[in-house]
C-alpha cells in the first residue's frame, strides 16, 4: 500500500478511504445476484479464511461456482461457529437460490463446517478435500529421520497419499483396509489421530467416485482465496469490520468482473467468472458496473 501511494504521490490513508468509500457504494453478493442473474452449475466450493483485525481473528467465508470460478456469496464472521456457518449457507440456498447439486469443502475447524453440510444439504453429494487432508497428515507427521517413527511415518504418509489419490475406490478402499489391519503397529498419538480421522472421514474423502460432477479436492476456492490474501497483505489494517466488509465487497466485484489472462483452460481466458456464469451487464469498467446506482 505504501508503494502504491508512494507511486500516485498521496498517502496511504488517502487510498484506504477510497477503497472503503467505493467499497460501502458496492453492491453485495446478493445485489449483483438480482441485478446480473448469473447461470450457476450447482456444484458449490466453500472454504474459510482466518483474517486479524486490531489482534481479534474473524473469518472469511466464500462460497464458488466451480465451474464458472464464479464468487456466489462472501461474508466477514466474527468466528467460525455453528450461527455463522449456518446463517452464511442458508444464505447461499434460500436468499441467493444458489441451485446446490453438490458441494466441496475442507474439513474445518472442529467439523463444525461438515456437520452443517450434512444437517443442511443430507442428499447432497459432499466431498472433502483431499489436499487439505494430505496437507494435515503431512504437517501433523514429523519428518525427522531421527526420529525412532521414521520409517513407519514415511510408510504411512505415503500409504494415505496413495488412498487419497487412487484411480478407483476399489484401489482407495483395498488400501484403507490394508493399512487398518495394520493399525496395532502404529504406536504414537500422533499417528493413531491420523488413522483415526481417515477412518472417520474415507466416504467424505471419496464420494468423487461415485459422483463424477465432484471434484476430488477444493482447489478452484483454494485458488481463490490465494488471490484474496495477496490483496489483503497489501492493506495495512482495517479501522473496524464495516471497513473490512467494504474492502471484501470490492474486492469480490472486482474479482467478479476481471477477465482470466492465463487460465489452463483456453476456453476461460479473456473472460470473467461473470461471463462464464452467463450473467448479463453492461460493457462499461468493474468499477462503474459494481456501484449503487451505475448497473441498470
């Protein structure tokens, strides 16, 4: 931010109380719903990302069209409970009529999330993130070769990537049974606590076999929210939740209306999640398009 005002000879202040003046004009989420009627697919992303403000952490939550890329719903929480996880997906299904088919999500703070999920939406095909789960086995194992656990924490490691990524859950759950019968040999906390929750987890971990509109992992929201956080480092601190909400709906437009440069995917570039959603507005700049008053 200091660079950037640095750059356009005014202060860091100045910028900030731009961004929050545009930000409050912003349309929301569900505005730009009702104004633009984007075409969802129906298979839903939903991660979380813990933010600070003034030393108190809050909570993003987002919700993604998978696969338009497109941002459904974002909102600032002040933690990621029951209420606010509840109110935040009734808000996707009953105020944005997101038409929910499937749904992809990590597993949460405390299951909070995947218990929801699955009091909310019990017909709905739920995958949990296999990254995210390789990711928590691969922090949570150490990886010191001097530990005496070593060889047994490689093996083990290795043996859950394999389930996680296995080509059928024919292969994921012979594995899984393999490696149960074996869990007499594992002796550390650490290592039970893993088998434990992969025991628990194995059918959210692999209901992409059975529905194949399901992504196997949240990697689009993930990728997402990357794009966030890099935003965010930029800002050095919000004065209070309304300035942080402001700055979130900005950004969301913003996200919304930029056209990809350098997709994977030839058939995404030089167009917006908002055009891959079949949304409907007019051809002026993001930022005239996302304020009150400007879209009609």
């Amino acid at each position: 931010m200091r660079r950037t005002a640095k750059n356009l000879g005014t202060s860091p202040g100045l910028i900030l109380s731009c961004v929050n003046e545009f930000g409050e004009r912003c349309f929301t989420p569900l505005e730009l719903k009702e104004k633009l009627n984007p075409k969802w697919s129906g298979n839903l992303g939903i991660d979380g990302k813990p933010v600070k403000l003034k030393g108190k952490e809050l909570t993003i939550l987002l919700a993604v069209d998978q696969p338009t890329q497109d941002l459904v719903h974002i909102d600032l929480v002040d933690r990621e409970n029951e209420a606010e996880c509840s109110r935040f997906l009734l808000t996707v299904r009953d105020e944005m009529n997101y038409p929910i088919r499937t749904i992809v999500s990590d597993l949460g703070k405390g299951k909070v999330l995947i218990d929801l999920i699955e009091k909310l939406f019990p017909d709905i095909p739920h995958q949990a993130c296999v990254v995210h789960f390789a990711r928590y086995v691969d922090l949570t194992l150490p990886k010191s070769k001097k530990s005496p656990y070593h060889t047994q924490n490689q093996f083990l490691r290795e043996t859950i990537k394999e389930i996680l990524f296995s080509d059928s859950y024919n292969d994921a759950e012979e594995l899984f049974i393999r490696l149960w019968n074996m869990k007499q040999s594992f002796q550390t906390y650490y290592q039970k606590r893993i088998l434990m929750s992969l025991k628990r987890h194995f059918k959210l971990l692999t209901a992409h076999f059975f529905h194949l509109e399901l992504p196997r992992d949240n990697n689009i929201t993930e990728n997402i929210v990357k794009k966030l956080n890099r935003k965010l480092k930029l800002i050095d601190g919000f004065k209070n939740k309304q300035n942080a909400f402001n700055f979130l709906k900005l950004w969301a437009a913003y996200y919304r209306f930029e056209p990809f440069t350098a997709s994977n995917y030839s058939y995404r570039n030089g167009k917006s999640p908002l055009h891959l959603a079949q949304a409907s507005y007019p051809k002026i700049d993001w930022l005239t398009s996302c304020q009150k008053g400007s879209v009609k």
